[in-house]
C-alpha cells in the first residue's frame, strides 16, 4: 500500500512539468482601469454627436426637405447646404433692401399718425408744429396716414414673401440637383414611314427626346 502511494507521488511529479506546459499561452487578465473607460465613453459620447451632424448634412444629399428648413431657420442657411454660395448675397440683399423699406414706411406711418392725433384732439395748443405736418389739414393728414399705413402692410407682406421664396429656392435648387443633366440628354428630327391602314406608306418626320436613365 506504501508502495502504490509513493509510486503514484513519483507519476505526478514527473508529470507535472508536462500539465503546466500545456496550459493555454497568452491568456493575460487585464483589470479594467477606471480612468480609460471614461476617457473611452467620452470619447464614443463626441463621435456620436459629430457623426449626428454630419449624417444631417451629408445623409441623403441633397435633400430638400433639410434645403428648406435650414432657409427657415436661417435666410441662406440653405442656400449654403446646395452650395450655391453665390446665391447668399442675393437673399441678404433683398431681405435687406425689403426690410429697410418697412423701416421707413412705419416711421412715416408713426408721424402721421401722431400728427393727425393732435390735429383731431380738440387742444389748439397741441396742433403739429413740425413741417411739413403743420401746413396739413385733418381731411389731408388723414388720407396720409391711411396710405402709409397701407404701403406698411406692403412691405410686411413683401418682407414675408421674399422670406419664403428664399425657402422655396433652396428647396427646388436641391431638387434640380439631382436632376439627368448629362450628355445623354438629346433631341432627334428623323424622317420616319408609316403604313395607313386604307392606303400606302406616308412619310413623315418623327421626334426622338432620349432622356438618359
């Protein structure tokens, strides 16, 4: 019995060598360090954000849905998303000129409006002594006031409308780009023959448009 128990101790420690030889290499446990994860999620957190924007600008491009809402948000911010830089000064331009013009239509209608309101308040004392208010009659600076306060509602109204074509011209400038423009566009005159049911051939020109894909 002594024998068999020295006998199997003697086994495993000639064998012993060859189990640990064949443990599994290159298998290193790694703690998780605290300050790497952070940095890790911070850094997939900024990746997120950048790839929202630039899967907003560049994601189905161009799209005019985005052309319109970013000219709504911002005259010629969609404009500037079709590229077309050159149309920018052209919106601003008009958005400006059309938003001076209101400027000084209500500062007008203001003055005429005070003006008549001292003319019709029954105080002498109080009638306009600013020309050329001064030499104007009740009837006069009336009709006065209610013009101007029409060419304000004027230019309210072409202030808006400019304001929205530069929307519409964002949407449609991204439609057309997306439009068949290539060479593969052309227009054919070919003479053409026809058989007439009741009598021969008839000959003719036929029209041939070939619009690409």
């Amino acid at each position: 019995m002594k024998f068999r128990v020295v006998f199997s101790f003697l086994l495993f420690l000639a064998y012993a060598p060859f189990l640990q030889a064949q443990e599994p290499a290159g298998q290193v446990i790694v703690l998780p360090d605290s300050t790497s994860a952070v940095a890790q999620t911070d850094t997939a957190k900024e990746v997120r954000k950048q790839g929202f924007v630039r899967r907003f600008f560049t994601d189905k491009y161009p799209n005019p849905r985005k052309a319109a809402f970013l000219s709504l948000a911002l005259p010629g911010a969609g404009q500037a998303y079709n590229k077309s830089w050159w149309k920018i000064p052209i919106v601003y331009g008009a958005l400006g000129g059309m938003t001076w013009v209101e400027v000084q239509n209500v500062k007008q209608y203001r003055k005429l409006r005070d003006n008549y309101i001292l003319l019709v308040d029954g105080d002498d004392n109080t009638n306009p002594t600013e020309a050329p208010y001064n030499q104007i009659d009740k009837t006069s600076m009336k009709a006065y006031r209610d013009q101007w306060r029409k060419y304000v509602e004027q230019t309210s109204l072409g202030l808006g409308l400019v304001y929205l074509l530069a929307a519409a011209d964002a949407f449609v400038d991204a439609h057309l780009q997306s439009f068949d423009v290539s060479d593969d566009l052309s227009l054919r005159i070919t003479p053409k023959a026809e058989s007439m049911p009741m009598g021969g051939p008839v000959f003719g020109l036929g029209v041939q448009l070939a619009l690409g894909r």
